[in-house]
C-alpha cells in the first residue's frame, strides 16, 4: 500500500478559497454561524485610468455567503484594499470579481453549491436558504439566474433532439380553475437507449397557437432534424406540428390510447350501472365492485378477478360492458405483444372492427372507434417507429408533481419554469459526473 504523505492543515484549500482569488487570514464563530476573514491575493495597484502607481489609502469590508461547512452557514468577510493614484488622485478598489459579481451576496462558490444542491440534491430554496443563510429572495433570484446562465441558457441544450413529446401539464390548482402549460419534452435518448427523457421547454397556456409559436421560433436546421412528434388525442397539437413539421411523424402514444378505451369501458359501466339499478355505483354491486378489476390486463388477472368477471359476464344485462371490455383488452394486448407486426395488425383489426358495423346498442365502443379511425395513422404510426412513446413525459410529470410538493406549490410562472428545467432538464451529468 503506498504510503499517503499529509500536508499542513490549510483552511484556504478546505473552504476553496483559492479557487475564489482569496486567502483566509482568520476565523471566528458569531451566533452559530462560521465566519473566515479573507485577504483578496492579487494587489490591483495600478491606475486604470492614467497607468500609474496607487498607494493604499485604507481598507474596507465585503460580506458573501459561502457554501456551507458541515451544514453550518459560512460567511466570507473580505477585507478589500482601497488604493489612490498617485498621477490623477483617482481612488479604487481590489477587484474582488473573481469571488462573487459586483453587488452580490453569494460567492460564487456557494452559488455552484447552491445550484448543485438544486439539480442534484432535489434541495427546496428553504432548504439552500437556511445553510447559506441568506434571505430567500436572496437566494431564490442568485441561484435560478446562475442556472439559467450557466444550464438553461446554453446554446447546446437543443442540440441533437430529433424525438419530442408535447403534452399539457397542470401547474397551478386553483378554485377559480386550474392553469394549464404546454410541456415539451426530449425523448430522443430515450428512443436511443442513451439515457433518460429530458425536459425542453414549458410554455404558458394550452392550445395549437401555443405550440405552434414554440415551433415557430426554433432554427429551421432544427425543426428539419425532428422527424417524430409523440402526443396525445388533442388534435391542436398534431395541427401545429403538421404546419411547423410538415416532415415529422406524429405518433399518438399509447398511454393516451389505452385511457381512451378506459374511459369508454367506464361510461358503458357506469350507464348499464344507472340502467339495471337506477343508482350509482354502491358497495356490494357487482359492477361497482368489479371496476378496478376491469381496468387489469387479462394477462395479470388472478384466478379471483377471473371468477368475479365470469360472474359478471354471466349476466346478459352486462353484455355491453363484456364487449367494450373486449375492446380494451384487445388494444393493450395489441401494445404488449412482442412482435410489432403482429401488435399493429391487431391494432388495425380492432379500429377497422370498432369503426363500422357497430350495434347502436354499444354507443361507447361507437364513439371510441370514431376517434380511432380518426387517428388510424398516428396510433398504427407507433408500431412502425417503437420507442416513441409520450410515457417519459408522465414520468416527468411525476418528479414535477414532487417538485411542487418540496416547494408547497409555486404562485409564479417564471419561477416554476425555471425550477421545472433544473429538476428535470438533465442537467445532472453537467454538475455531478
């Protein structure tokens, strides 16, 4: 084992404040809170106005947070030599632009660790004001404009995307309605097994318009690279990528597909339900207690759920939930089915059976087959192109959801978006390798 030599004890590499352009001269704890003196190394003594020498005149104080030692707030108390010119009388200050930018409050260290905390650590603004010990104005606005510097704004971030997802996301609950934003989504690693979905954008509002002028304001080299567009049944969407990619597939994403099915298996179980006893759905009745079972793919059903749905079936009043439960079996075994040629032809001969020919009797399973002969070509497109699925996005969703959660709800858009994009951005290998 090779023997590991130990240098003296210097506090000016623990703390990195060499990396800061200063030296630490001494410390001191004032209530709970360590505080180091620093001394800025480089001497700036020379007029920037006439090139002569200064001579110092005195000295004065600048306070910046630091990142946090043990989790107790670090304060830098920086000495800042002032100097006189001797040719033109002009006073100035030590340049101290390498420890923090004019007029702030945090080092730049504890910015990166503030910044760190937030991509990698998933740590609340509270949380990063309570080590740092700062307002949480303070460090609210220093931290997300030091993200949106350094992450957000990087030119780079669009680079090699050519699989997007676009879905709504519900940001904000209110009781006068709730607040909807249009999320775009990079699925390209995940098409390509390079690594995880990643969040491009979030834009107010929810419509074709909104879309639209996101697309429109991309480079044209771009928008020519995208050639899949994973969404939903809103036809807004699929409408604004037809006009801003007119090259790019639009594939309707399973997820979306087998919800449509659910919900129609759930209008057809709660209209028989209403039909048969005249009420809704109460404990003991055998289609109120068999809705979840419904929603389980046959594949997974246990011999229990199998006997409670021959029950079930067994009745003729309950024909129609046994056909649109057919209907839906059918179209997540056709997703599940390993071989995608086969997945697609069952897929086409549910729409084609679904579409026409249909008993009037069965208004669920007509209106389904409506939507999906009306989308044929972006639901059959999937099987073509696999790995273009809008699930990432819910995926996404779910860490935006926590994110809320961490924060107790955001009242500001701006701040919300920014957040969204350093929590699920895929920013993580640039801070932490």
């Amino acid at each position: 084992m090779p023997q590991t030599t130990f240098a003296r004890p210097d506090l000016t590499t623990f703390c990195r404040l060499d990396q800061l352009g200063l030296q630490a001269v001494g410390q001191h704890l004032e209530h709970g809170r360590a505080v180091l003196e620093c001394r800025v190394l480089e001497r700036d003594d020379w007029c920037r106005a006439c090139g002569c020498a200064g001579v110092p005149r005195d000295s004065v104080t600048r306070r910046l947070a630091h990142e946090p030692m043990g989790w107790r707030a670090t304060t830098l108390l920086v000495r800042v030599r002032r100097y006189q010119c001797t040719g033109c009388g002009r006073t100035w200050r030590q340049d101290t632009g390498k420890a923090a930018p004019p007029k702030a409050k945090i080092s730049r260290g504890g910015l990166q660790w503030a910044l760190a905390g937030i991509v990698v650590g998933h740590l609340s603004i509270s949380r990063i004001v309570a080590a740092l010990g700062v307002a949480w104005h303070t460090a609210n606005s220093a931290v997300l404009a030091e993200g949106k510097r350094v992450l957000i704004d990087d030119p780079g971030r669009f680079a090699n995307v050519t699989v997007i997802g676009v879905d709504e996301h519900v940001w904000r609950h209110t009781r006068k309605g709730d607040k909807f934003v249009t999320v775009i989504i990079d699925l390209t690693p995940n098409r390509n097994k390079t690594g995880p979905a990643r969040l491009l954008d979030m834009v107010e509002g929810r419509s074709k318009q909104v879309f639209k002028q996101w697309l429109a304001a991309r480079p044209t080299e771009w928008k020519e690279k995208i050639q899949i567009v994973a969404m939903d049944g809103f036809t807004g969407y699929k409408t604004a990528a037809k006009e801003e990619l007119p090259e790019a597939v639009p594939v309707m994403d399973p997820f979306h597909v087998v919800r449509l099915a659910g919900d129609a298996l759930d209008r057809c179980r709660q209209r028989v339900q209403q039909a048969t006893l005249g009420h809704r759905g109460h404990s003991g009745d055998p289609l109120y207690t068999s809705r979840r079972t419904l929603h389980t793919g046959d594949d997974l059903l246990t011999d229990k759920q199998r006997t409670r749905l021959t029950a079930l079936f067994a009745s003729d009043e309950h024909i129609e939930v046994e056909a649109t439960w057919g209907i839906y079996q059918r179209i997540i075994a056709a997703y599940r089915h390993p071989d995608k040629k086969t997945g697609k032809a069952t897929m086409e001969a549910v729409i084609e059976s679904t579409s026409q020919g249909v008993p009037k009797l069965f208004t669920e399973i007509e209106r389904l087959g409506r939507t999906l002969k009306q989308r044929a070509a972006d639901i059959l497109a999937f099987f073509d192109r696999p790995g273009s699925s809008n699930g990432p996005t819910e995926a996404i969703y779910g860490r935006l959801e926590h994110l809320r959660g961490t924060a107790l709800g955001f009242r500001n858009l701006t701040h919300y978006i920014a957040r969204s994009l350093l929590e699920a951005g895929g920013f993580r290998p640039k801070i932490h390798s």
